[in-house]
C-alpha cells in the first residue's frame, strides 16, 4: 500500500514538472512571438513614417516648384489641401446625419436638400464678400478666423452628435458652410499677390485645385472609416485640431498677402460708384466667361439628378443600380481631376477661350448622348460634365483676378459663387422634373439645346465685340476717330469700350492701345505681382 502511494506521488510529481517546463517553453515562446511582433511593428511604422516622409518631401517640391515657394503660393497650395481634408472629414462624420443625399427618398424631399444648399451661397454674396474686401489689409487674419470659427464649430457638432442636437448640429453645420466659402472667396482673391512670374493665373489656380482634390480624396475614407470605427464624434475632433491648426498656418503667410489700403478711387482720380454698381459692370469679358459658367453648372446640376434617379427608376439598364451609380460617380470623379490637371498644363492659352472651349466640348458630347443613348454615353456625358466644370470654374477664376480690382475683387467671387450655385440647383430642379416624365433622349436633348443656344449666343457677342474694335481701329488709322467715343480720355485721346485710342499730329503714326486698362500713368497699383 505505501509503495503504491510512493508511485503515484512520484507519478504525480514528474507530471507536474513536465506541465511546469511546457508552461515555461510556452511562455518563452509567447515572449519571442511579442518581440517578433514588436519588431515587426517596428519596422513596418518606420518604413510608415519613411514612405509619408518621401511623400511629403515629393509633394513639397511640386507645391514650391517654378518660384512657388518664394512668392507664397506653395503655402497657400499646402494651406488649401489641408482645408479641403477637414471639409472632406466634417462630410464624412455628418455623412449620416445632414448631409447625406436622399437617393432612396422622394424628390420633394431631394428638392429641400437643393434649395438648403443655395442658404451658405446667399450669405456669401451680399454680406462675407464685401465684408472681406473692407478688410483686404488684413486677409492673412480673416483667413485664419475662418479656419479657427470652423474648429470651434466642429467641437460644438462633436459635443451634439451622442445626444442627436440637431438644433445645434443643423446651424452650426451650415455655418461652417458659410465659413468654407468665405475662406474660398478670400483665398481666390489674394491668388494674383502671390504669383510667381512664371506661373500663368489658370496653372496656379489649376495647382490650388488639384491638390485639394487629392487632399478630400483621401481624407473621406479616412474619414467614413474612423467615424464607423470611433465614432462620428471623434471624426469631428480630429477636424477641430486640423482647423486650429490651419489658423496658425494661415497667419504665417507672407506678409505681402495683405493688400495695402488704398483709396477707392476710378481712372479719373474721382470716388468710385457704389459697390454693387461696381459689380454690375464688370465688363464684357467677365460677364461672358460667367455666362458660360452658369451654362457649365446648370447642365451639371440637372445631369447629377436626372441619370440618378433614371437609375432609381431603371430607366438606364447595363448594370444593377448601385453599380451604375457607382461607375457614374467614379467617371465624374475623374472628369474633376481630369479639368484640373489639364489646367495645370495650360501655359500661353486665353482663358476666354478655355471657357467657350469647354461649353462647346459639353454641347457636343451632350448631343451625341442624346442621339445615342446609353450606359457608356451616359457615363462619357457624366465625365465632360465634370471635367468642364473643373476647367472652365478655374478659367473664370482667373478671368476675375486678372480683370478685377483689389478693391471688389472678393464680392466679385462671392457674387459668382452665388450665380454657380444658383445655376446648379435649378439644374438640379429641372433634372427632378423631367426625370418624371421625360426618358433619356429627351431629357438629354433639352439640355443641348440649352448648351447649343448659349454657346451661339456667347460667340455672337464676341464677334459683334471683335467687329466693333476693329472698326474703331480702322477708323483710328484713317486718320479720324468714331462719331460716339464712351468718354474723354487724359491726354486728348477717347476712350472706348475696349482700347485707348490717342490722336497724334497729322504726318505721324496714330498710337492704338489695345487694352481694357487705363494708361500706364493713370494706374493707381500695379497689375502684376511685386514679388514674383
């Protein structure tokens, strides 16, 4: 009996010391499997923090390439990127809450979306542009008061995403709106101080653009995932840091950002006329290029409502409708980049002629979708769209620095922000309507002719234009000048709608400026940049 307890004790015994040595083999090995995985972390957020680092040095001298870097403009382009990556992320956390297009509701309630879209655009207009032209002095800091207002905004929204506030989601929502557009406005204005000589106002303007694209591409999945993983709440945290931190940005632009003060005065040394007499005598060139903008927003306004709910509807067949949708949003997607990137390649090309150029692209690949109607017509009409509303808004862009003053320059850009946006929701408005009753040929080809009639109409004006300057030319060398001139010129000369004309002594050569601007000793501020 006492041998058989022996035993088993000593049984017992080796078991437990082999369980023992298995548990400290196992636990050598969990310990080498964490510092195998440790080193493994290691090594992969090094070669993390390398690749973002090579990015980052690859995206610096693109920004700063041609003389961007010195004049400012490198900044502004990193600036802007950075406010389109927090735009892009306060979307994405509101994604399920406000901003969410109603695909799946019923077009009335699509149409109150529309109309709430015109609300940040009203305010734009009539109140922030003025208001950013009083303070043309001191744009740096309203730059940066837009960007700090809409970090606060984004930590109040977070504060009211668990408890769904939407009294205090909704208005804070279209204040940040409000704010993005002012610092658009503000940051389009300031583009020609910080102009380097070789740059051309289009290629800076398509710079600007293109990495903001890339910026808000890459931050919405970050975005959507972080706010389906965290929490919308988080989401907008993370944008209150961003924007906080744009603001400190934004005061360390180059001083000569700030535009000096300088009194309002017209080429006669008297006061200028009130400021919306101003703006609406722009001349004729601004006028033509908005003109064809607002033909541009309206037909990409009604083309995202009318194929989205043909698709709704099954009237567009070839694909299930969340794959059409999809293969639709990714061609207009890449028509944005598309415009944006061919404007960066624009050197020595009118941008009044970009401008007709992409309205006559639009009209014709709008007829061709009408006449041949289809899934991949569909699409090619979707990528024009979006790729002539890239490249001609750019065009304008620069059509307006260059045209306007500093004094109204940013109510100018309010003003026609308000008319694109005004002409995209009633687009969209038309879209919702015919979607009702009319197939795609149908609604296509109204379209066209919207698009064929305003083209006429443009290239009309400008040939009566070009007719009417080179008639004054010929009667200038003549010898004599038109019976009608528009107004005294300084130094015996008329001026007219578009040149100086100045008369010289019989037996001498009549000098002809062809020219919208003054005189050269009539110029109050110079029309290039200083610092280029």
């Amino acid at each position: 009996m006492a041998a058989g307890w022996e035993r088993a004790r000593k049984t017992i015994g080796e078991a437990s010391r082999r369980a023992g040595r298995s548990a400290a083999g196992a636990g050598r090995a969990t310990v080498n499997a964490g510092k195998s995985t440790g080193r493994a972390t290691l090594r992969a957020g090094r070669g993390a923090a390398s690749g973002t680092q090579r990015v980052g040095k690859a995206a610096r001298r693109m920004t700063y390439a041609q003389g961007a870097g010195r004049t400012g403009l490198g900044q502004l382009i990193e600036l802007t990127a950075a406010h389109s990556a927090g735009d892009a992320l306060v979307t994405a956390a509101l994604a399920g809450t406000l901003f969410k297009l109603p695909v799946n509701e019923a077009r009335g309630q699509v149409a109150i979306y529309l109309l709430i879209t015109m609300i940040p655009f009203v305010v734009v207009a009539p109140f922030v542009g003025p208001v950013l032209d009083r303070f043309r002095s001191g744009r740096r800091f309203v730059m940066a008061g837009t960007l700090f207002g809409r970090g606060l905004l984004c930590f109040a929204m977070a504060a009211a995403i668990v408890p769904a506030d939407v009294f205090t989601i909704f208005p804070a929502a279209l204040a940040v709106l409000v704010l993005s557009k002012a610092y658009n406005v503000s940051r389009a204005a300031i583009m020609p101080s910080v102009l380097p000589a070789d740059i051309a106002l289009v290629t800076a303007n398509a710079r600007v653009a293109l990495f903001a694209l890339v910026a808000a591409g890459v931050a919405i999945p970050i975005g959507a995932g972080a706010s389906t993983w965290l929490g919308a709440e988080w989401v907008l945290r993370g944008a209150t840091v961003l924007f906080l931190l744009q603001g400190v940005l934004a005061v360390r632009l180059p001083r000569h950002v700030d535009s000096p003060g300088l009194e309002e005065l017209d080429d006669e040394g008297e006061k200028r006329p009130p400021r919306w007499r101003t703006l609406l005598n722009v001349g004729p060139v601004v006028a033509a290029a908005m003109r064809a903008n607002v033909a541009i927003r309206l037909h990409s306004g009604f083309l995202l409502f009318y194929l989205l709910f043909l698709v709704q509807d099954k009237n567009l067949p070839g694909l299930a409708p969340p794959v059409t949708i999809g293969v639709l949003a990714v061609a207009a997607g890449a028509g944005g980049l598309a415009g944006a990137a061919v404007a960066s390649w624009v050197r020595n090309h009118s941008p009044q002629v970009i401008v007709l150029a992409t309205l006559a692209l639009t009209t014709v690949i709008t007829v061709v979708a009408a006449i041949m109607f289809n899934l991949w017509t569909a699409v090619a009409v979707a990528l024009v769209a979006a790729f002539a509303q890239g490249l001609g808004k750019l065009a304008l862009d620069a059509i307006v620095q260059r045209e306007i003053g500093e004094e109204v320059r940013s109510s100018t850009f309010g003003v026609v922000e308000a008319f694109l946006q005004i002409a995209w929701v009633l687009g969209g408005l038309v879209g919702l309507l015919l979607s009702l009753f009319a197939g795609g040929r149908t609604g296509l080809a109204v379209m066209a002719t919207v698009l064929a009639g305003s083209l006429g109409w443009l290239l009309a004006r400008r040939r009566r234009r070009s007719d009417a300057r080179d008639a004054k030319v010929k009667a200038a060398r003549a010898g004599r000048t038109p019976d009608t001139p528009d107004a005294p010129s300084p130094a015996g000369g008329e001026r007219h709608s578009e040149e100086w004309i100045r008369p010289e002594p019989a037996g001498t050569t009549t000098a002809i400026v062809l020219r919208d601007d003054p005189p050269a000793e009539k110029r109050t501020r110079p029309l290039t940049n200083p610092h280029g």
